[in-house]
C-alpha cells in the first residue's frame, strides 16, 4: 500500500479547491514520535477507565508488579465500597457571601470553587460528581459519548439538555470532561498518598495510562488526550491510551491458563459496558511470553446495560400508567431510585430465566394495584416481561458477536472463545443467550469431499468465558499494559488512510472538467487524486511506519510550514477520488525549514521561472489509539509534524 504518491503539490497556480473551505482545526498534537526516555526503575502506573456511564481506577507500584489496586472508595460514598464511581458530573454556584450551604453543598468532600475554566472567567462554581447526588439531583450524564461527533448517541441522551446546562455555568463538553477527569486525578492522587506517604509519592514518577473505545476517531481520542493533560495527568507525550477491548485482552488472556491457549487460536473479547459495546478479535501467535495479533477489525456499538435501564422505565411508565410514574419520580424519587437500583444490581446482573419465574422489584409506597402489578409495595414482573427487556439490546450485542466469528471464518479462522468483560458482561443472562447461540449450531451440510474448514467452522461450538473481575477487566488491563509493554504484535486498521495528489490530466482516466492548467508543469493538471496508503483492514504494526511520499516546488521566498490533509474512509472500498462523504482526519502541518538547501533541486520552466523542488516522506505509525507522525527526507529525521485534529 506504500506507493509513491504522483506529483502531491501545491504551487501558487494551482490551489486544490478543498482547501479553501478546510473547517478549522480543533486541537494540536505535537510530534509524538520523539525516542521515549528510559523508564524509571520505581513507578507507579495508574489506569485510567473514563465510562460512559462508569469509570474506574487501578494502580501498581513497579517492584511489587502482582499487587494491583483497584480504588473502591469515593466521595460521596458513605463509606460503600465499589469498584468504579458514576460518569456523573454537575455545577452549582454557591449562594452569596453570608448565607448558608445546604447540608448536601456543605461536605468538604465536595470541590472547591473553580473561578475559570479553560482560561475564559467564570462565576464560582462548585462541582459534583460520582456518588455525590441526591436521585432528585440533575446531572450531566454519558458525557464521553459527546467527544466523538461520528458516534451516534443514544435516544436519552440529549444533546440540548446537555448544552443548556453547560451553557448556564460557561462551560463546554471538553471543559466538562477535563473538570470529571481532574476529579478524579485528584481523588486517584490523594488515594494513593495515603497508602504510600506524601515522602513516597513525592520522588516516584506516576504514569497515566487511559482507555478508549475501539471504535473512536482518532480526533476523539485526542480530545481525551488533551482532557487528561488538562486535568493534571502528564504532557500528552508521556500519557498512553490503549483501546478498551485490547485493554480487556491483555488481562483476560494473561489470566486464562497458558495450557487452555494454543498458537492459532482465535478469541473474541466482547467489552459490554454500560452505553457502548466493543469488540476485538486476537489470534495467538507465541505463548511464552504471549503475544496476539488483531484477527479482525475491531467493531461497536450503542447497546450497553444503560438501555436497559431506559426500557425498564418504559415497562414501569406503561404498567402503572404515565401520571402515576411521573408523580412518583418527581414528589417520590427514593421510591423509584429503590426499584431502579434492585433492576439494576440484583435484575440485570442475575435475571437467569430458568430460575427465575418472576421477579419482585420494591416500589414502597406506592399502592396495591392488581391490574398492574402492585403488590405490598411490590412491582410483579414475569419472566417474560423481564426478557422483553433484555431481548432487543441482547440480540444487538450477539449479532456484533457473530459479525467477528464470521470475519474470522471467512479466513479459515477458529474461534476457540469469546471473553465477556464490562460491567454488562457479567450479566447471566447475556452469557447464557451467547452460549446457547454459540453452541447450537446445526451440523454442517453433507460433502462427499469435506475440507478441514467445512468439519471445523460449520459445526464448530465456541465457549463463551467470564473472566472473574470483568467489571474491572479494562482499567487492570491499563495498568498491565503500563507495566510490561504491549503484548499486540499488529493491529487491523479501523479505517483507510490517505492522502490528496494532484497528477497529469489522463484523459483516459480524467473527466475533462477535472483539470487545470498549471503554468510552473506547463501542462494539464488534476487534483485531489487519492492515494490511500493504508487499506481498512490491513495488518499494521507499531514497529513499522507507513510512509506517505511527496513532491513539493517552492518559489523563491516562500514558506517551506506546509499543509497536508490526513484522510479516512470507513467505506470497504475506498474511492479514487476525493468526494463528499470521506473523512478528514487531521491537517499535518510540515516545517521544512531544519531541511538542507542543498537537498532542495533548482528547476527552472521554459519561461524562466525558477522553483526549488524538494522529495520527502511523512512517517505515519499506529499504536493501540493513536497516530504519530515524522518528516524524513533521504531517510534522516528533519524538524517537526504537527497534527490538528478536527
């Protein structure tokens, strides 16, 4: 895929028309490609899992590499222990100088005023977040789910709700986020102060390590990059993402038996959480020490446990009639934070339905009702309605499960397991749904030649495994991947990468209305050709860096700081052409200036125009979550790259 690009250039005649209306660049990210420096021998890695609907935090000291910590204790908490604290955040001003707090504002848990956020002033502001609400208490929920604008959100997810509240006190999702995530630093820091001591803490280097989706732009994960920096977690290049699934990898395959893996081996990590689902697919490749390579890019989507939540509303709403629901959760929000809370830690994660025949779900105070199901402060409900819950997000996550198994087949693959992490993953009745559904298949069709495909992939029976720790299987793989490294050999890339050219007009190949006459080529010329230089799917590995040839002419006195337009297409087939619809990554921006002049090449037209003309390469490599660039010309490292993502 690394061909040389024909002619990519800009010159004062020829301006590529899609330039003109390039929509500003939302964020800058330095080279990052610089050599790493020498890890200390005594850290503390710290993992950072950022929900969509939880979050969590786990941390390990280098010499005692066995001992990870998960954090269980959070403000607001009342001293209930959990392994992760709600993606919930919210602002109050406090009341004028003289009056009192409320007892819930009055905590010394809670944050301090901030005066300005993102360097633009503010009123005061107190913020909440995690456990520190009451049910009544409004709150910015799935706050993540707004920093990728490709990513559809879910139905109750409002994004003018959301925008009136950030609105009143001044702030933006990204100022929301890093505000979440500089809450949870501080909580994370303290935390482990008081286990090591402020003298441990202050000569030992802490390093971030923070979880994505799969499915994410790179401009998203690059927002989170910039959140995390703002709130305090490290410069952008010394803090690492690792993709959330991938994260759930290196954990669950690391705790499943050498002797239960084989090389060849295809397993499935399925990464259920509570607003997304993700999954990755890893075939092993060597068992000692282990190391996988992605088998099939990674997919997702928007039917984690949170939409269960939202139709268990729904069935409540139509069981009880509107005007009664709405009475109770406005004038009786204990009542139904105490049915939504036994739905949600007792129903969703144990609903098994050959044990269960019904289920009593307790709505106290409210009155006997037969019709609907009242009883003794009681919601009756039947196997059936629970299922009618369950069923359409279920049959969402098994047919992104099947979509992998068959990725995998195709190539003549075996899928030997699907791993069930996340906090949905440690649903009974999700695992049972995956394992009937892997485990029924009907013995394959009748061959008077069968083939080793046919005898294993028809009929083959896959088994589904949840690890233990799964709601937690992500944020110890973060911190597995912090301590030893990456343990992924090569990745499949989620989308084709590409560049613009401009080339000779063909008129075999060219549409007439395409070209333009350049006066330095003096000839016919057409743009905005693409060059993909990476196909969706493709085996990419961090060693080794994909190269985007160019040829650039300068006139005399021009700026050698260029621009490049970085292009995605999540298409299976790429176009050849540059169309609506194509994605625009990131702008490169290329200082040339470090470049010799002697490695320049004088040319000059027939008109006596004088140009200086310049061969070089963009590095491109792609880790876990994200991109690095570097200029070479000749193959020796000149000046910087940046990256504005959009």
């Amino acid at each position: 895929m690394n061909g040389t690009t024909v002619l990519p250039f800009r010159d004062g005649s020829s301006p590529n028309p899609r330039n003109n209306a390039r929509s500003p660049p939302a964020e800058t990210l330095e080279d990052s490609a610089a050599p790493k420096p020498v890890p200390a021998a005594d850290r503390l890695i710290v993992g950072v899992d950022f929900g969509t609907t939880y979050s969590g935090v786990a941390a390990v000291y280098t010499s005692t590499p066995d001992d990870v910590d998960v954090i269980k204790t959070w403000p607001g908490g009342n001293g209930i222990t959990s392994d992760k604290v709600p993606t919930e955040i919210a602002y109050e001003i406090p009341p004028a100088e003289g009056t009192t707090l409320p007892p819930h504002l009055a905590s010394p848990s809670l944050s301090p005023p901030i005066s300005s956020v993102g360097g633009k002033p503010s009123p005061e502001t107190i913020i909440k977040w995690g456990f520190q609400f009451k049910p009544e208490d409004s709150r910015l929920r799935c706050i993540k789910l707004f920093l990728d604008r490709n990513q559809k959100l879910p139905h109750f997810v409002s994004p003018l709700e959301t925008a009136a509240q950030l609105r009143k006190y001044d702030r933006n999702v990204m100022d929301a986020v890093s505000d979440y995530l500089t809450q949870l630093y501080k909580h994370t820091m303290d935390t482990l102060t008081r286990r090591y001591g402020e003298s441990f803490m202050a000569i030992t280097k802490v390093e971030f390590v923070l979880t994505v989706p799969a499915v994410w732009s790179d401009a998203a994960k690059n927002a989170t990059l910039h959140a995390a920096e703002r709130a305090g977690m490290g410069n952008r290049h010394d803090l690492r993402l690792i993709s959330e699934p991938e994260a759930a990898a290196v954990y669950t395959l690391k705790a499943i038996q050498p002797n239960h893996l084989k090389v060849g081996d295809n397993f499935i990590v399925c990464d259920a959480g509570g607003g997304t689902v993700d999954l990755i697919s890893y075939k092993i490749i060597q068992i000692s020490p282990l190391r996988v390579e992605e088998s099939a890019v990674g997919t997702g989507g928007l039917c984690g446990s949170a939409f269960l939540n939202y139709r268990f509303e729904d069935h409540v709403r139509s069981r009880i009639g509107a005007e009664r629901y709405d009475n109770m959760k406005e004038k009786k929000p204990k009542t139904w934070q105490m049915g939504l809370r036994t739905f949600e830690e007792f129903v969703k994660r144990n609903f098994n339905e050959e044990q269960h025949q019904e289920v009593n779900v307790p709505f106290p105070g409210l009155p006997d009702d037969e019709e609907a199901g009242l009883e003794s402060g009681f919601l009756v409900m039947t196997a059936e309605q629970v299922k009618e819950i369950f069923e359409p997000v279920v049959k969402e996550v098994c047919d992104l499960v099947q979509g992998q198994v068959d990725k995998i087949r195709q190539k003549d693959g075996i899928v030997s397991g699907i791993v069930l992490v996340g906090g949905f993953g440690q649903s009974n009745y999700l695992y049972n749904k995956l394992k009937t559904h892997f485990n029924s298949a009907a013995p394959p069709p009748y061959t008077e030649r069968p083939t080793h495909a046919v005898a294993t992939n028809n009929n083959q029976s896959v088994e589904v495994m949840q690890p233990m720790y799964a709601w937690t299987a992500v944020v110890r793989g973060a911190v597995l991947r912090g301590l030893e490294g990456s343990m992924v050999v090569s990745r499949r890339s989620r989308w084709h990468y590409g560049t613009s050219y401009a080339t000779v007009f063909d008129e075999e190949r060219h549409p007439v209305s395409d070209r333009y006459w350049s006066p330095l080529w003096e000839r016919w010329m057409v743009s905005d050709r693409m060059q993909w230089h990476i196909a969706k799917g493709e085996q990419v590995t961090e060693r080794k860096a994909v190269s985007f040839h160019y040829t650039r002419n300068f006139r005399p006195g021009q700026s050698l700081v260029i621009e490049d337009d970085l292009i995605g297409c999540d298409a299976d087939v790429a176009p050849d052409a540059y169309k609506k619809g194509l994605i625009n990554v990131c702008t490169l921006t290329t200082d040339l200036n470090a470049v010799p002049k002697s490695l320049f090449t004088r040319l000059t037209t027939t008109k006596g125009i004088e140009f200086d003309n310049l061969d070089f390469t963009l590095d491109m490599t792609i880790d876990s979550a994200s991109l690095i660039f570097e200029l070479k010309v000749d193959g020796v490292r000149y000046g910087k790259v940046t990256a504005k993502f959009h």
